[in-house]
C-alpha cells in the first residue's frame, strides 16, 4: 500500500503530483521496485487518475521510474549501467555549463551560488545532515547551469538532477568529510568562475565530478543498501 502523500500547493497541478510522488521516491517512502499504482496515488492526493498519469510519465523521463511488461510503473532501481551513463553525460554537460559560466555570467548570475554557500555556512553543523548537503549541493549546480545562459543545456541538466540526487543520498554519494570538503570544494569552483579562468574552471568541474563517480561506482558494486539521513 502506498504511504500517505503530502499534496503541495502548485499552479499547475500535474507539476504539484510530479512534485509529491517525486518526493516521496527521494525520502524513500516508495521504496526501490515499488509499484505506483495510480487508482492509490490518486485516492492518496486527492486528484483524478489523469494528473497521476502525466507526473508518471515526467518521472519516467527523468529515469525515477521506469514502465515494466505486466507490471506497469515502479520506482527505478539504481544499477552501475546507469551510473556510467549518467555521469558520463553530466561530466560532458557540467564542463560545458562552466565553459559558459565563465564567458557570459554576470555577478547576478553568480549572487545565488554565493547564497547557496552562505547557508551552508550558516547552518549549524549538528543539524546538518547528508540530505541537506545533497539539497544544497543539487542546488548550487542548478544554480551554475542557469547562470551558463543555454537553455538547451539546462533542460538536459533538468532530466538528470533528480537521478543525481537520489545518487547523492546514497552511503557514498558525499565524501567522507562532505561537512568541510563540500564548502571548500564548491566555493573553489566559484573562484575560478570570478576570476575567468575557464581552463582550471572546466578541469576542475571535472575532477569535481569524476571523483562524486568513482565514489558512486564503488559503492554500487559493493551493492551497499541507499541510507539518506
């Protein structure tokens, strides 16, 4: 049985489902393989079964769920194949994304990458758990790719970050010391973009991300169990 959902307050009410069913996926409420029944999902949230239907489908582009023969919708299991694929494309995506950023942003551009460290900075670190650095660090990269003024690239962007993050929340997702290596490592990222210097900006975005994948990649082929705090 599907657990209760939150519905949120949206304009568009297939974005408020997508929004809903997309959290509960993130949280771990619908587990891994689960099916999403949509006559459920719809007594749950309180809409008819169309709305359920077109936040499925948007989730399935975004690889949360996957349509299986005589089973119809589950929850996307995360293998190493998707692993590779993904941050293959993000490696390719984010060094482009940091090609632009240091060509065309402005300080506009860049003032929601330094709020995003401002509040890092601010919480306090007792209270600071592995799925909020994995929120913060979603969006700092959101922000990034928005501030590369291509919107092709940032619509290709927008159908990997839920995948990212569910990757974030895994054991391994973060490094060890993600508590003082996050800030160092993404304010570093931001200094590069300030000072133009786009050959060390894109070698460093990709070292940036190669290590987040070699920490994915061992960690699914330990086959640990996902554990977001």
């Amino acid at each position: 049985m599907t657990p209760p959902l939150e519905r949120r307050q949206r304009r568009v009410l297939t974005d408020d489902v997508a929004d809903s069913i997309r959290e509960a996926i993130l949280s771990g409420r619908i587990k891994s393989g689960e099916r999403l029944i949509e006559d459920e999902l719809a007594e749950n949230l309180s809409v008819s079964r169309g709305p359920i239907r077109q936040a499925i489908f948007r989730l399935q582009q975004e690889g949360l769920v996957v349509h299986e023969t005589h089973r119809g919708a589950t929850v996307a299991h995360v293998s190493i194949e998707d692993a590779d694929e993904i941050y293959s494309l993000r490696r390719a995506l984010e060094r482009l994304a940091m090609e632009n950023v240091c060509l065309k942003a402005t300080e506009a551009d860049l003032a929601p990458l330094d709020a995003i460290l401002l509040l890092f900075q601010s919480i306090p670190r007792a209270s600071m758990t592995r799925r909020r650095v994995a929120e913060l660090d979603i969006d700092f990269h959101d922000a990034l790719f928005r501030a590369a003024h291509h919107g092709r690239l940032y619509r290709a962007w927008e159908a990997l970050r839920s995948q990212i993050f569910v990757f974030l929340l895994l054991r391994d997702g973060l490094p060890d010391d993600y508590l003082t290596s996050w800030y160092r490592d993404h304010s570093g990222l931001l200094k590069l973009v300030r000072d133009r210097d786009t050959a060390r900006a894109v070698a460093s975005i990709d070292e940036h991300i190669q290590a987040a994948y070699g920490r994915l990649r061992e960690h699914l082929q330990q086959g640990a169990p996902a554990a977001a705090e």
